[in-house]
C-alpha cells in the first residue's frame, strides 16, 4: 500500500469514529465503507481477507490497527525533463520496479528552451520509451505524495541559460516535500568533471550525489559539496554494457544502413561553438566521403541540445545547420531520437568529438574509435605532410644547451641528436622492445656518455650509451606504475649532484637514480595529511612547477594550494598552505627573499584563476597581483603566464598568450618594477603555419627550458614547431626551424596508443581510417579498449542502477531506525 494511502485512510477512519461518537451512525457507516472500497481495490484478495467483518462502528479500533500494521511501500519518484537523458536514470528505475517494496513513478517534468531571448515551453512525456510507465506532471502532487525518495538528473535550478525546468522542480523546491532527493548527473565521463559541473552539483539541494568515480566524487568535494557523495558509478554505462534496453532491430527509417559498415558521427556543443566556421566546413567535408558509397554509412547523432542552443546563443546559425540535416539525409541517418542506444548498437566505428561524454560510452563497447579534430581539412597537401613528417617527430625537453643535445619524440618511439644552433637533427635510434607510440618517455639527461629516459607510458627505464649506441633498459616495479595505463609514470628530473630526483607522475612516486652506481631507488609515503586533505588525484598529476632555494626543492600543484616542500638528501617533506583554500598553482620561482607563484589558470573554473602571488616562506604572508588589464597591472598577462624563470635577482615571466617577455623586479615596491620586451617573430604569435600544427593552440609561449647557465632559455613556437634561442636578460632571440632527418617514416607508421582512440593527424585522415576499418586492418572488437574503460568508473558491469537504489534505499531506512 502506498503510504499516501494509508494516511488519507486513517484520517478518513479518525472522522468516522468521531462520526461514530456524535451519534452520526450513518456517516460513520459511508466512512467505513469508503476504507473498505478503497483497501479493496488496493490489496490482494487474500490481504485483504484478514479485515472481513472490520467495517463496523464496534470494531473501528481493531480496523485502525491492521491499517497501522500495513507494510507500506516506497514512494519513489523519478523526475526526468529531456527523454534523451533518461539512461541516466533508467536502470535505476528498473531496480526500483522490480523491487516489492517500492511504488515507483516517472513524471516528467515541463522545462523552457531559450530562443533569442523568449521562452518556449516544452514537454517530452510521448517521448520516453514504451516499456516506461509514464505519469503526467499534472497527475502528481508532490504534497500530497511526499516521495521518501526522488531522483533528478538536473541540478542547474535557475543557472541554465539554454533550458531550464519549471521552478516548481528546482532542487531546493522539491526538497521541501522529499525525504532523499538524489542527483545523479546526465553526464559520463572518464576523466574528472569540469570545474562547472562539480559546482552544479555541490550547489543543488539533493541529499545525495551519485559520483561515477572517485575521480568525480574528489572534484564534487573539491568544488565544496556538502551533500553525501557515493561514488556508485552511472546508470548510463548500464545502457551500454546491457543492450538488451535499447533497440533489438533496425528501425525502418534506417534501412539505408543495411549491408554497410556504419560509422557513427557524433558532434558536441562545445565544438561548434568554439570552431563554428571550422565545424560546418568539417562536417560538409566528411559528408562528401560518404555520399553515394555502397560499402559504408554515416549515421549522425548531433547532441540533443544542438537546436536549442544555436537558438539561444547563435540564432545566425540555424539556417546552415538546417542545410546540414537535409544533406546528409540524402545518403545517410539523422538520428534526432530520445535515445542513443540504438545509434551506438548499431553502428561499426565511431568518428566525432573528443570531447563528448559519449567517447567514453562508446569506447565501452571496444568498437573503433577515431577523434576528428575539426580545424584540419580532410587531408594536407602532399609538400606539407613531407614537412610535418620532418617536424612532428619532434617532442620537447633538451639536457644541456650548446651544440650537442638529445631529444626523444613525445610522438614516436624516436631518440635524436639535435644541432641548437642550426636546428638540424637526426634520427639515432628507437628504444628496443617498445612499440612505435607516443609519448613513451620523458626528455633525456645525460650524465657522462649515458642519457637516462625516464618511463612516461612505457613500463622501464631506458639508458643509451652515447658512445657504443647500446641501450639498457631497467623496469619500474609494480608498486611505482601507474594504476591507469594512459598516463605518464614519471615528470621531469633534477639535477641534485650525485644523483638524478625524478618528479612523481600518475605513478605517485619519486625515484632517484644514482650517478655512481647506476641503480633507482624509489620513494611513495611521502604523501602528507595536507595533500591529502585537498583529495588530490596522483593520476591527473601532483606538480605543475618546482624550483630550488635553500638546498630544498618547493613543488607547486594545479590541484590545490599546498607548497610542498623536499629535502632531497633525506626525502622529508613539509608542506604549506598559501592562498585561498581554492587557489591552485602552475609555476614557481624565487626572487627577492620571496617566493613567486603563478595561479594555475583552467577553462570552465569560475572565477579563472590569473595573475601572480608573491610569498614569504615559513608565513602566512603573502601579496596577490590580480588579473587586470596589463594597463593597470603589469603582472598580467591576457592568457596568463606559462613559466616564471628567475635569473639575476630578477624574474622573467613568459606569457601563454602576448608578444613580449616580463622581467619583474622584486625591489620591495608594490607592485614590482615590470618591464616589457617584445619580441617580433615574422609571424603573429597565435599564428600558425598550417592547421596540422595544433600543438598548443592558442598559446605564445606554451614550452619554455630555461638554460642552465641561467641566461638562456629555448621556447617551441607553435606557428611551425620552430626553436627560439632567448637571451633572457636582454630579450634578443634568434628562430630556427626544427628538421629531424632519419625519421620520415615514423609518423606515418605510428601505432596506436593503446586503448585510447585513433586521433586525427595528417598521417591518419578520415579517409584512411575509414579505408582501414573496411579493409579489417582494424579489429571489429578491441579487447583491451573494452576492459580498460570498464575499469575507469565504479560499477562499470552493469550493475550501477541496482547499487544506486540499494544505497539510497538503505539510506532512507537508516534515518528511521
């Protein structure tokens, strides 16, 4: 019986027995008949054969308590708006349905879509799937049910600028008439949410947050949720791993589909927004690869919100987009339906957005994946993929500046030697027993005629012999690789004398190698209750920026506030709070008895962070340069700054986005002398030769090294992956273009970076991977992809909606016990 029920009941049974009292027999008598009527049609026969001959004016004390002893189930409610977010909901609903002691109930909500500034009311309740028993929003009173458990997928309230449900269902509202209110987020993803989402979601009224992973659930707290966090996974992955919910066949309407490979276009808002011009033009392009082919087909899923948001925030764009949505139904499927699920059954490959939250969904399926990247055309000219097979091999880092530096690639499995002063290099060798990848290690150190590389996503550590060209390789134990395989195990080394101090990447270690005698010892409690407190992640990377004062080395985080400081002769730690409990830090340096950081700037964090702190050591001092216009505060710069290199008393600030070097004196004024110098290239800092060099876009100085006679420092120009030569001091420079000699093939033969996605590059164009999955060079199921992104997210087996509705459930009887 429904508690609602049962409570209109008693009180029903209450004015009968008062009716009873005064006398009033014949009122007491439709009373108890109406209970009667009403537990009739609402229990079992056999349940209700325990009330026969209860109905009478004499028994009303024995039919009050059986009605007090009726087991009384859940209310539970599920409170959806958009029909294409329902698998964020679904396989907890059906845990709930299945469950004796729940009543449940689906009531989509009506919401508003913002067009040029009105609001246009909207309503999707036809729209769920059919095995979904479908309540109507104006059939369910929430004050009169009071729900001991609901669920929304929208936390937003009032703060979403494209749609937004009635005020009615705005978290803190429902709140007022819910025991539990749970929020489990529309979106899935494998890495940490984005600084805005983890704000909506410490922000709403829910009691309980459902996190997809710990990963999550540490942005959520780190963001300042106080609600209960459990980190339970998303239903949606359920969709996916139990595709018996989605569609067993075929739709009719995409019968153009049969008997060809299918790929699936999927495209985010974030994309055509921010390359608008780039994305219609991409997408026009690729339709032309597939117009009238019998062996493949494009199905194209725009995301759901693609029409409301170009009518809300770019209504110029609604005609192209209409152009789009005809042409390819000329030759393939527009999928505008409520659910993905068909789209991702029943296609072969994925090819879209980076970064939607569906790379991750499909990815779970191990079914080919290819990453467009919309600023490339479909394929370069045939001179510049010739050019970019001589530069692209290169990746960064040098050990010494002059004439005889070593590099290994960050793209391929590639050691060179490299001339500083004509930027001519040379192809040496690849590291034996690796595959031909990216970013296997880090920039080499050479230490007599040994140049160590350190392991990024290779397994060992790998010595070359610079005058036999031998190499040794030495593996990391098992306690120091990383957990997940696609992140680099180690950062960058420091020079401490006798030994080399390797910085911890998502290994969460330090390591040291001893010049001496050639062997690694490593070091990984070094983890202080203050990092902790900050729930940093060691898989995203603990340090950002390190520097030297005082025998002790200080590492600033991009995750926290916390200055960590290391004694490396004894590895002891220490560990300081500076800033605001939300500052974060990219790069420090040390310069006039203080020392200077520079505030880790991240898309989507509200307010960005900028500009630069100045601290005392062993204080709470500290003085913020805010990020104004460089007008009014030198110290900013309109991007923020890259690197802070101090040489000479002075510091030298390298901008991401700007034409000139900063040298700030630190002099005792406030703020700091700054002056300006400006560079002139032959070419507009945010300028780029060609679209296929996209590494650090949008960025004037995204890679700086200073030298170690501390007046030089070398900069990769993203225009062409050119070498800039600084004399700090004075703000001269002079450019070279890099050329790698030897390597040509490399690129063109590099091998997938196992188990993420094929990305889009001038050695690998749409046009090839779709000749690659057809000719079966790709494999139509890919193992290793599956179980890897199985593993990012709690739950990740199909079992995340029944856990969701056991934990909530339990919660609920817990308050009452």
């Amino acid at each position: 019986m429904r508690r609602f029920l049962r409570d209109n009941l008693t009180e029903l049974l209450g004015t009968a027995a008062e009716a009873a009292g005064a006398g009033l027999d014949g009122v007491c008598a439709e009373g108890l008949a109406a209970i009667g009527t009403a537990l009739r049609e609402n229990l079992t026969a056999e349940d209700f054969a325990k009330y026969d001959g209860v109905f009478t004016p004499e028994r009303i004390d024995a039919l009050s308590a059986l009605l007090q002893a009726e087991p009384v189930l859940k209310e539970i409610v599920f409170f959806p708006y958009k029909a294409s977010m329902w698998d964020s909901l679904e396989s907890v609903y059906f845990a709930a349905k299945s469950d004796p002691e729940c009543f449940v109930s689906v009531v989509p909500v009506p919401y508003c879509e913002f067009e040029n500034g009105e609001a246009l009311h909207r309503y999707e309740g036809a729209m769920f799937p059919g095995y979904v028993e479908i309540t109507d929003w104006r059939d369910y009173d929430i004050s009169l049910f009071l729900p001991d458990i609901a669920y929304v997928h929208n936390a937003y309230d009032d703060r979403n600028l494209v749609t937004r449900v009635e005020e009615r269902y705005f978290t803190r509202n429902l709140k007022n008439y819910v025991d539990i209110l749970v929020y489990i987020p529309y979106y899935a993803s494998d890495t940490r949410p984005a600084p805005a989402f983890a704000a909506t979601a410490s922000e709403c009224a829910a009691d309980i947050v459902i996190a997809s992973s710990e990963l999550a659930a540490g942005a959520f707290v780190q963001a300042g949720a106080r609600q209960d966090i459990a980190v339970l996974g998303s239903p949606k992955t359920d969709r996916i791993i139990n595709p018996e919910n989605s569609a067993a066949e075929l739709p009719p309407e995409w019968a153009v589909l049969r008997g060809k490979k299918v790929f699936f276009l999927n495209t985010s808002l974030s994309s055509m927004l921010l390359q608008t011009e780039a994305y219609f033009g991409k997408l026009t392009a690729l339709f032309g690869l597939f117009a009238g082919r019998g062996d493949a087909a494009l199905l194209w899923r725009p995301h759901p919100l693609t029409g409301a948001t170009i009518g809300a925030m770019r209504p110029q764009l609604k005609a192209m987009f209409e152009v789009l949505k005809s042409k390819i139904r000329e030759f393939g499927v527009l999928d505008e339906s409520p659910d993905m699920g068909a789209a991702i059954r029943f296609s072969d490959a994925y090819i879209g957005d980076g970064s939607s939250s569906l790379v991750y969904l499909y990815a779970l399926t191990g079914k080919p994946m290819y990453i467009l990247n919309f600023k490339l055309p479909l394929a370069p000219e045939p001179e510049l993929r010739e050019e970019l097979s001589r530069s692209d091999v290169i990746g960064w880092g040098f050990v010494t500046p002059g004439s005889d530096e070593w590099g290994f690639s960050a793209a391929v499995n590639a050691l060179y030697r490299i001339d500083t002063g004509t930027a001519e290099a040379k192809f040496v060798s690849s590291v034996p027993d690796e595959k031909n990848t990216a970013g296997l290690y880090g920039a080499p150190v050479r230490v007599g005629n040994r140049l160590i590389l350190s392991p990024g996503l290779a397994r060992s550590w790998a010595i070359y012999d610079t005058d036999g060209g031998v190499w040794e390789k030495i593996p990391v134990p098992a306690e120091a690789v990383p957990e997940k395989a696609v992140y680099p195990a180690f950062g960058g080394a420091i020079n401490c004398g006798g030994f080399l101090l390797y910085v911890p990447g998502a290994s969460g270690t330090f390591a040291k190698y001893d010049i001496a005698s050639g062997g690694f010892s490593y070091y990984r409690n070094w983890f202080g209750e203050k990092l902790s407190a900050r729930t940093v992640d060691i898989a995203w990377g603990v340090f950002s920026g390190v520097c030297e004062c005082g025998g002790y080395h200080w590492f600033v985080s991009p995750q926290c506030n916390i200055i960590t400081r290391l004694n490396p002769k004894t590895m002891s730690f220490r560990y300081f709070a500076v800033g605001a409990a939300d500052y974060r830090y990219k790069s420090i340096a040390y310069a006039g008895g203080r020392f200077w950081l520079i505030k880790y700037r991240e898309p989507g964090l509200n307010p960005w962070q900028d500009g630069v702190i100045a601290w005392t050591q062993g204080s709470a001092n500290f003085t913020e340069y805010l990020g104004l216009p460089l007008e009014q505060n030198p110290l900013y710069s309109g991007g923020g700054i890259s690197v802070l290199i101090s040489n000479g008393g002075a510091l030298y600030a390298f901008p991401l986005q700007g034409d000139a070097i900063l040298k700030i004196t630190p002099d005792g004024s406030n703020p700091p002398d700054v002056s300006r110098y400006a560079l002139d290239p032959p070419f507009d800092f945010f300028e780029r030769k060609s679209p296929y060099y996209i590494w650090a876009n949008e960025q004037a100085f995204p890679w700086v090294l200073p030298g170690t006679d501390g007046g030089t420092a070398f900069a990769q120009m993203p225009y062409d992956y050119s070498l800039l030569t600084l004399d700090i001091q004075s703000g001269r420079y002079r450019r070279c273009k890099w050329n790698v000699k030897g390597a040509e093939t490399l690129l063109a033969a590099a091998e997938r970076l196992l188990p993420t996605p094929w990305v889009e590059n001038a050695f690998l164009t749409p046009d090839d991977f779709i000749a690659d999955l057809l000719s079966g060079r790709l494999p139509a199921f890919d193992a290793a992809q599956a179980e890897y992104y199985r593993g990012l997210n709690a739950n990740s087996d199909g079992t995340s909606g029944a856990k969701i509705h056991a934990y909530v459930k339990a919660k609920q009887e817990a308050q009452y016990e």
